[in-house]
C-alpha cells in the first residue's frame, strides 16, 4: 500500500533544476521533490507521498496522522530501509 506520509522538512536545495528537501520522518531522513509545493519552508511539514511533497500541513496534524500510522504500524512498512550512503 501507498501511503502519504508527514514529514518535517530540515534543510532545502536545488538538484537537478528540482526543488528538493531533506525531510525529517521522526529520526528517518529522506530526499523529497518539493516542486508541487513550492511554498513549503524550512520547519515546516509536508505529506510525502512516493519522493513528492504534494501539501502542507500543521504541526498538529501531522502529529495526529503520525500516531494513527503508528497505531497501526504502516509507518516502518512505508518509509522502509534506511538507504545505504
């Protein structure tokens, strides 16, 4: 299953001509697409959803959706491995 996941994102960048972002998914870190959104910044989080950051969201629900995807143990499926640098 396919899941947006939130993110906090910690640091931006350009790569490739693309917008990107380092995002924070609770001690998970990974690189997101941030072109959809471009008004996203730094402490900020965004659903995350297959590398593209497609809304932003509160601190709030990003909180809420975290523990439901925790509840049900979808959010280890969904990150997976932590890539090998």
């Amino acid at each position: 299953m396919c899941l947006g996941v939130p993110g906090k994102i910690v640091e931006t960048y350009e790569k490739g001509g693309l917008h990107m972002a380092r995002v924070d998914f609770g001690g998970i870190f990974r690189e997101a697409c941030l072109d959809y959104v471009p008004e996203a910044k730094v402490g900020e989080y965004c659903i995350i959803h297959v590398g593209f950051a497609i809304s932003v969201l509160s601190e709030s629900e990003a909180m809420e959706t975290l523990e439901l995807l925790r509840q049900i143990g979808g959010i280890e499926e969904e990150l997976g491995p932590e890539p090998t640098p």
